[in-house]
C-alpha cells in the first residue's frame, strides 16, 4: 500500500511567523527539523496500519527543507522546486491515500498561523467551480483526478476544520491552536509527535476498512478563479491564452480536467511575478 505524505511548513508546532520558515533566519534550523520529524511521525503511524510504500513531498518554499538523513529510511523523498506536481509530486493511480502534514489555512482566515493560498504577496483567493480553496483543496483536487483521497491532516485548528468542511470526515492532528496570524498555543513535539503517528495509523485503518473519505473530484470541466492582492498582477495574468478578466483583480479560466488547472493555476501564480 502506497501513501504520500505531502508536507508543509508553516502548519508544524512552533511555527508562528514567517522567518521561522525562511533559510535565512536562525530559527528554520529548529523548525526544518520539527517538520522532518513529523513526517516520520505520519510515516510510523501508517506503516503501524499496514502500509509499505512511503512517499514523502517537500511542498514548502523551494521543497528543500526536510532533512533526507534523518527521514525514515522506508520513505522516498521528492525534493527541489519545479517539479511537474509540485507540493503533490509522486501521486498517482497506484497511490492508496495522501496524508496532509504541515498544512496551514487558506488566505483571510481568522485565528490561524500564517493563512495563504500559494503566495501571500500575490494571491487573496482561489475558487475551483466556485468553491473557495486552500492549498489543501489544490491538493486534494489534483490527488482526486488520481481518484486518490486525502486520509489525514495536521496543522492548527482553522485548517484542519477547512479540510474537513471541503473534503469530508477525515483524520485531524490538531498541534496548535491559533489565536491569530502570528500567534498560537502550539504543543509540545513530546505531544504532537505521538499525536500524528496514532492519527495516521487511524487514518490508513480506515481506509483499509473503508470508512475513510472518498477522493475529492472536482467536476469537469474546470473553471478556476483567481483573487488577486494587486491589479497589477491581474494586468499580467490576463495575457495567458484563456484568461478571461472579471474586475481589477480576478481572473478565470476554463481546462478540461483538474491536471490542467492546477497547471494553469501555477503558471499564472509564475506570470503574476514577471
């Protein structure tokens, strides 16, 4: 059985401003390590359930950030920017679910760390079929096309209700709980890594005993919808062949499938900035 563990930053315990996240600062030591650990918190817990394939995916920043000598050696790790999935490298068909490890809340939300969808500088919001998204549900939609489900999530408590909502009644490792922005009660790693295994252990029985959410599929065709914070960057993403400009800051378009969109999607994110 073959899972994916896609992993962020901002959603581990402890993270509660942006330098903390960054190479440069003298923090991301400290957190770059409590994120490795738990993903080989998740990998543990699912491979308690009975999985043993591990895919692991670097989804923060320049996907370079957890510590390959200190992952599990049962996992492969999908490192490095620019990947053809991106924070989704590795799903496919033979993919049996994906664990959410890291996970932050979608842009503009109240009482969580560090709220974005892809790019807090750039983008405001993201409607696919005019359903507001997070990375969480880019995520999931493009392991949906897969027909793959999305079994667990960790992070604070606004993302892992937002998953919930959008993708049904799975595993929640709720590690801290936010008060803002830049605040949050977080949990100790003594808790929250036994925490996550027990989680993803559950997470992996369910579907094994398929009580575990179905795919998250989103109905084709795709109608993507981007907010963004700046006219000017709606000024460069209209140029892109489909683009269609609904007021100063939105833009849409419309792809066959979910692949496409989420293709479309990162190339206007990439326009937006040149």
């Amino acid at each position: 059985m073959k899972i994916l563990i896609a992993a962020d930053m901002e959603g581990v315990t402890g993270v509660t401003r942006w330098e903390e996240t960054e190479p440069t600062h003298s923090e991301y030591v400290r957190f770059r390590r409590i994120m490795t650990d738990e993903v080989n918190a998740a990998i543990a817990g699912a491979a308690d359930a009975g999985a043993d394939e591990f895919v692991v995916t670097d989804g923060h920043g320049g996907g370079t950030n957890i510590l390959v000598e200190e992952l599990d050696a049962r996992a492969r790790l999908n490192s490095g920017g620019a990947s053809p999935l991106s924070m989704m490298e590795g799903v496919d068909p033979e993919t049996a679910g994906v664990l959410f490890i890291g996970y932050h809340a979608r842009g503009g939300s109240r009482n969580a760390v560090l709220a974005h969808t892809w790019s807090s500088g750039r983008i405001a919001n993201v409607w696919l079929n005019g359903s507001l998204v997070g990375e969480y549900g880019l995520n999931a939609a493009l392991a949906g096309h897969f027909g793959v489900p999305v079994l667990m999530i960790s992070g604070d408590q606004t993302a892992c209700a937002q998953a919930v909502e959008l993708l049904g009644n799975l595993e929640m490792a709720v590690v801290k709980k936010a008060s803002g922005y830049f605040s949050a009660e977080c949990l100790s790693p003594k808790i929250t890594l036994p925490m996550i295994r027990k989680v993803a252990s559950r997470a992996v029985l369910r579907l094994k005993d398929g009580t575990a959410p179905q795919p998250f599929i989103v109905q084709t065709p795709v109608n993507v919808t981007i907010e963004f914070r700046q006219p000017e960057s709606a000024d460069r993403v209209v140029r892109l062949p489909g683009a269609k400009r609904l007021d100063g800051l939105q833009i849409e378009f419309s792809v066959p499938d979910m692949l496409a969109a989420h293709a479309g999607f990162r190339a206007a994110v990439k326009q937006s900035y040149d």
